[in-house]
C-alpha cells in the first residue's frame, strides 16, 4: 500500500513508500520498461545495477509468448525473470494503437492479431485478471481502451464507457490479496472527459490510479492539460501513476503536478539512437566530436559505464554498429533516471524541490554545441 511521507510546500510534489509483495518503493520513481520480460538489449541484471526497484511487464504479450503455464512453473514472473523486487503489468489496452495488432475493441474486450501465429486473441477484464495474477506481478494494471491522438470526442466518449465498465469488472475478477490493482484514466484531450473518468476511478477505491491515454504524440501542451483536467479530481491518498511519459524535464514537471510513478522507452530508445544523458544536458554520441573524446558520459555519473568506458570508445562502437553500445547506453541513460528520481525524492524531503527543478531544467534543456 501507499503512504506519503513528505510533502512540497511550493509545489503538489511528494514523497511517499509504495510497500509491495515484493519490496517497498521510494516515491517518485521510474520504471524501466521489459515488455517481454526483458529490455531491447537490456535487462535484470542492468535494472539491478542501476538499483531499480520497480519495473514494468506487459501481461498479455507475456500470455502469447512464452505463455502464462511457462512463468507459472517457474514459479512466476519473478522468478522466470530473476528480478525480485516489485514488478507492474501492465494489460495490452496500449497496444491498441498499433494498427498492425488491433483488429477491434467491442464491449466485451479487445480483439488483437497475435503477432506470432496471427491468430485471433481476445482479451476481456476476466482473462487479463486472470493472466496477471497467474504470473503474480506486484501490481496490476485494469483493462482499459485506448484512443489515439486525433480520435473524434464521440470515439473518446466510447473508449470511456468501455474502460469505465472494464474497471468495475476487473475489479470483481481480482481476488488476489497480495496483488495490488489500479485503476486507469482515461478520456483524452477533453476536459470534462478526463474529470469524469477521474471522479469515476477514484470512487472505484483501487489501489493506485493511473492516467493513461498520454504521449502518444500530442504536443506536450495537450499533454500537461490532460494532467490538470485529471488531477484535482483524484484520490490524494492513492499512489499516482503516469503512463508512458519519460523525459527526465518532463517528469519533474510532473512530479511538481503530485505524480508519484511513471514508465516510459523514452531513456534506452533514446540511447539505442545515440542520445545520452548528462548532467549537463543531452549529448549524441554519434557527433565527429567526441571521437578523441576521453572523458566519461558524465563526470558526475558513478554507473559501471561513466566509470569504465570513455566517450571516444562509445563513439567507435557506434560507428561501427556493434550491438554491445546500445546496451551500454541504455545502461547509463536508465541509471541517470533512477539517479534523478534519487536527488528528486531528496529535494522533497528538503522542501527545495521547485529551486531542484528550476537548475536542473536549466542545465538539461542546454543545446549541445
């Protein structure tokens, strides 16, 4: 469960301990994502490295490959995946916006192409509680409906009804007592969706709520709204979970907004395309620049990588494509947000945390020359 520990004076953040199965969580965090129980070359060992305590899985691409009677033998997904701290899943509702993999949404569940055999698979609030308490993850994420940017106010209208009647049924299939729930959502870019979806979750009394639908390439304006219109409406007392967003400036905004969690691909798919994040902003790795480049990543960074390699090397392996320098990166990039949220948390607990905002902003938004 949740409790908050510290609060801003200045700003709605927060500092707080999500106690789980499997650990307690200092809040806010990140999570790095392991869609398949692994990274794109990244995985346990790295996410225990760079002493993350929380990261997220996708259940229903679980169920299909390697299936759910293979991490139930294993003992769950803990096990299967040697990661024993806390672990989210999240439900497939977001792969609802890949036009290769959804065939359809009705009241009933989402009809998916299984990218494996192209079968037909279906997925309802009952076979989702169903495939995430079977694998035992620390959290689970309800069924929800994802509309894309874009999407008429009717669409949205639809998508909410679904996730709204989805959540009431999620609800009453989860029956694990060890497994947190949360709720979802949803409703948009408009305001009076996203304050009725956010009344809505919060009288759900779940365990934790998160707002998805987001940074699904809106601009960032509409992405901040979204947050506004949602969050005087929701349970202060609940954990507050932001889906997909990952920007190291853009979460400490939204840590100033009360969001306690978040997830996103945007720290490794950024190091899979060369991008690396310093203290003193962002640098491509890439660049003529740094090919006699000696120096770390970051001088201020202590990850195995900053301590080891130099950028000159990193540039090489770059040049050369070898698949070793993603991991690598990712690596760095994924221990310079657990590093983040460290120095967030204390800036909370210190009561400083909106002059910590302001000089990293300014240090981080610097333009590489």
């Amino acid at each position: 469960m949740f409790n908050i520990q510290y609060e801003d004076e200045k700003t709605e953040a927060r500092a707080g301990l999500l106690k789980t199965a499997h650990g307690k969580v200092e809040t806010p965090f990140f999570m790095p994502v392991a869609t398949r129980a692994i990274g794109k070359y990244i995985g346990a060992f790295d996410y225990n490295e760079i002493n993350a305590n929380a990261i997220i899985c996708n259940a229903f691409i679980l169920s299909l490959r390697p299936g759910i009677n293979v991490i139930e033998k294993a003992g769950g997904l803990h096990k299967f995946m040697n990661f024993n701290k806390t672990i989210f899943t999240d439900c497939g509702g977001f792969q609802m916006l890949r036009e290769s993999f959804l065939q359809g949404s009705t009241k009933k569940g989402i009809n998916f192409t299984n990218p494996f055999d192209n079968s037909t698979e279906r997925v309802t609030p009952e076979k989702i509680m169903h495939i995430e308490q079977t694998i035992n993850s620390d959290v689970a994420m309800v069924l929800d409906d994802v509309s894309p940017y874009g999407a008429s106010y009717e669409q949205f209208v639809n998508s909410l009804k679904n996730t709204k009647k989805w959540a009431e049924e999620c609800k009453k299939y989860h029956t694990s007592k060890k497994q947190l729930l949360f709720g979802i959502v949803q409703g948009g870019f408009f305001k009076d969706l996203r304050e009725k979806s956010a009344k809505f979750v919060s009288e759900l009394d779940l365990d934790g709520i998160a707002i998805g639908g987001l940074a699904i390439g809106e601009p960032m304006k509409e992405m901040f709204k979204a947050i506004d219109y949602s969050m005087p409406y929701i349970s202060k007392e609940k954990i507050h979970y932001l889906m997909g967003v990952g920007s190291p400036d853009h979460l400490l905004d939204c840590i100033s907004k009360g969001i306690d969690c978040f997830d996103s691909v945007f720290p490794t798919q950024n190091a899979r395309h060369n991008t690396l994040f310093t203290s003193n902003g962002k640098i491509a790795i890439k660049k003529a620049k740094y090919k006699f480049d000696l120096s770390p990543i970051d001088k201020n960074c202590d990850c195995k990588i900053c301590k080891n390699l130099t950028r000159s090397y990193l540039h090489h392996l770059t040049k050369i494509n070898d698949p070793e320098a993603k991991r690598y990166m990712q690596h760095h990039n994924l221990h310079f947000m657990q590093g983040l949220m460290k120095k967030a948390r204390t800036a909370i607990k210190e009561n400083n945390f909106e002059k910590f905002k302001k000089e990293f902003e300014e240090r981080f938004n610097k333009k590489e020359k």
